[in-house]
C-alpha cells in the first residue's frame, strides 16, 4: 500500500509540472493548460519556484533571456512560431524542396572510392534502382574502374547497365519566385478566362458567394504596379503582413525577387542582391518623396497592394512583363514568397556565376582605368 501511494503522488507532482506553461513572448496574457487555457494576468514564476496553490497545481514560466520560449520552434525553413494564431515563415531558397510531379526516371549514385565496407551497399542499391523501379543510374568512370566490381561476374549484367559522365560536380542555384494573388470585385460583365496559365499554376477562379475574381501567378522576377496611361501619379498602399508600412505616390512601384532585382528594379536605382539570399525588394517607380529609397525585407513575409482611396486613377500591373491588367478600387494583389523555386545550374559555382553575368550582361563596375604616373613625376612629388 506504501508503494501504490508513493506512485500516486509522484504521479500528481508530474501531472502539476507539465499542467501548463506561460510564456509572455508568444501568447501574451494567456495560460495554456493540457486542457483548455485560461485567461487572466497572473504573477508568473520560474522554473525553481514552488508549485500554485493546491487548486490549480501548475508551474507559469517567465519570458528567458537566455533561449527562445518552449514554444518557439525553428525548422528547416526557419519557421518562427510566435503563437497558435499567428504563423510566420521566413524561407530560405536554400532549403526550399523541389516538387516530383512523377517519378524520376534517372538517378546519380555517388560511391566513395577505395571503401570495401560500401561495396555490398553500392550493388544492392543499384540492382534495385535497376530492377526494381527500372532507373537509369549514372556512376563515376572510376567506380567502374574499380578491381573489386570488375572482377565480380554477378554483378556483371547491372555493371553494363550503367551509364557515366564527364563530370558530376553540377551545382544548382534555387531561384526564389513570387506566388501572387490577384482578388478583383466584379463590376457588371466581365469576361473570366478560364484554363490554366502559362506557368502551370491554375490563373483564375471565381468566389460566387463573395462576387470575388481571384487569379493566382507564379513571379521569377518582378510585379509592376504603374499608372498607366494616366496622366496622374499613382497611389497605392502598401501593406506587410496586415499593417500600412508605406503610401507610394509616383509613377509606380516594383516588388521584386533577388532574379529580378538586377533587371527592371536595378534600372530604378535598386541594390542588385544574389540569389542564394532571402529576401524580397521594394522599389518605387520614380517616387514623389526624394526620401523613399529601396527597401529588402524578409522572404515569407505578405505584401498586399491597393489603391489609396484618395487615388485619382486606377493602376495597371503585370507579372514579368505579362497579364497586364487593371486595378481599380476594392481590388487587391497579395505577394508572398513562393514554396516552388526555379533551379537553374550553374556553369562553375553560384557567386562566380553571378558576378560573371554582372560583368557581362550590365559591365558591371566596368570603367576606364586611372592612368600610372612616370616614375620621374612621382620622385618630384
């Protein structure tokens, strides 16, 4: 009977330590139990204090200086959860993931060379890459070279299988791309094209109980919001995950990846900013205001684009140059980094790449070199 109480109390004293904790930083004046929360300020105590009164029996944890709350969680895409609300991802196109529509029918496979520990491995794989899922595997010219596979008759019939190559240091560049929604209110007859869009991505769809047309495009390297024909500066509003950050008066405004930053939002005074970085760029056509300049912020984040109320005129926008369409009042363009980047392989690695391109394509730093001085006019100075 001892034994059976202890239990029963250690059970309870373990149950009161994991009943609830607080954390400040994340759900604000809320206590989240293993049953349901409860609302109210509380004195919150740390993890040494004593146990609350014997009613509510639960630990409440302050905000740490020293590490992130226990509910904050960072993943592959650096996914900062703040609350059970409100969810913010930060991507990073270089750990974005590519979508398989179909089975892959070619695979490489990478064998260390002189290792006998993986000789077994390297033809049970390869056999069943082969016979099972019927693949076309490419080795390195030296694993086909090597004593221990070329003397082995077993395996002869998957050896002359393989196919190789010259090299197999590819490298690849994710291209980060924009997913852009479109919502416009229906104003009388209009016609709502209908099918899929040159990028695959289903381009419209019509909300009957909202009276709402929605299209949706995938972006490589800009959105454009300009005034058009108007003769009137546009002015739109620009908003970052729900609050106004901006009223952009002028001819217009570009919302650009780090692909599109060196094209049409270099030409508007832009930073030019690779493509490994995460980040998604502001640049106003042409700004009333001398002190609006270019802005980079965080990849994830929602940018939604409207027109000011006060706005004269309606605006126009295009998607890489393409769909052009008006906007009007009501209407609004919502962007967001894409979960589909665009990979794109690389001549010799990523940064030598790109600045090759500068060079070439923009002459990039290119000017006429400051003449040297003769060695007599230096002595005399």
């Amino acid at each position: 009977m001892e034994v059976e109480q202890e239990k029963v109390n250690m059970s309870k004293e373990l149950s009161a330590d994991a009943a609830s904790y607080r954390c400040s930083a994340c759900h604000g004046d809320e206590d989240w139990g293993l049953s349901h929360p409860m609302r109210g300020r509380a004195k919150s105590r740390s993890l040494s204090a004593a146990p609350a009164p014997a009613s509510t029996k639960e630990f409440r944890r302050t905000r740490s200086l020293h590490g992130p709350c226990p509910v904050t969680t960072f993943g592959p895409k650096a996914c900062v959860l703040q609350n059970p609300q409100t969810i913010m991802h930060i991507q990073d196109p270089a750990s974005q993931r590519l979508t398989w529509n179909k089975s892959p029918k070619s695979v490489l496979v990478i064998k260390k060379i002189r290792d006998a520990s993986l000789l077994q491995p390297f033809k049970e794989l390869c056999m069943y890459l082969m016979e099972e899922n019927n693949m076309i595997v490419y080795v390195e010219k030296k694993v086909l070279e090597d004593p221990a596979i070329v003397s082995d008759d077993s395996f002869g019939p998957v050896k002359r299988k393989f196919c190789t190559f010259r090299e197999g240091n590819a490298a690849v560049v994710l291209r980060s791309r924009l997913k852009v929604r479109v919502v416009k209110e229906l104003r009388g007859k209009m016609a709502i094209p209908n099918g899929i869009s040159e990028n695959g991505v289903l381009a419209t769809d019509l909300d009957t109980e909202v009276g709402k047309q929605v299209m949706q495009y995938q972006v490589l390297n800009e959105v454009v919001i300009d005034r058009g024909p108007s003769s009137y500066l546009s002015n739109v509003d620009v908003y970052l995950n729900g609050h106004l950050i901006t009223t952009v008066q002028g001819d217009g405004v570009i919302v650009s990846t780090p692909t599109g930053s060196t094209a049409y939002a270099a030409a508007a005074g832009a930073s030019m900013i690779h493509p490994n970085v995460p980040a998604i760029m502001i640049t106003p056509i042409c700004p009333h205001s001398l002190s609006f300049r270019p802005i980079v912020v965080p990849a994830g984040v929602e940018l939604k684009i409207m027109l000011s109320p006060e706005a004269r005129n309606t605006a126009w926008v295009s998607f890489d140059g393409r769909k052009r369409q008006e906007i009007r009042h009501g209407d609004s363009i919502s962007i967001t980094t894409s979960c589909y980047p665009l990979p794109s392989i690389c001549v010799r690695d990523p940064v030598s790449d790109w600045f090759e391109s500068l060079a070439q394509c923009l002459h990039w730093n290119v000017r006429k070199k400051q003449a040297h001085f003769p060695e007599e006019e230096e002595e005399e100075v």
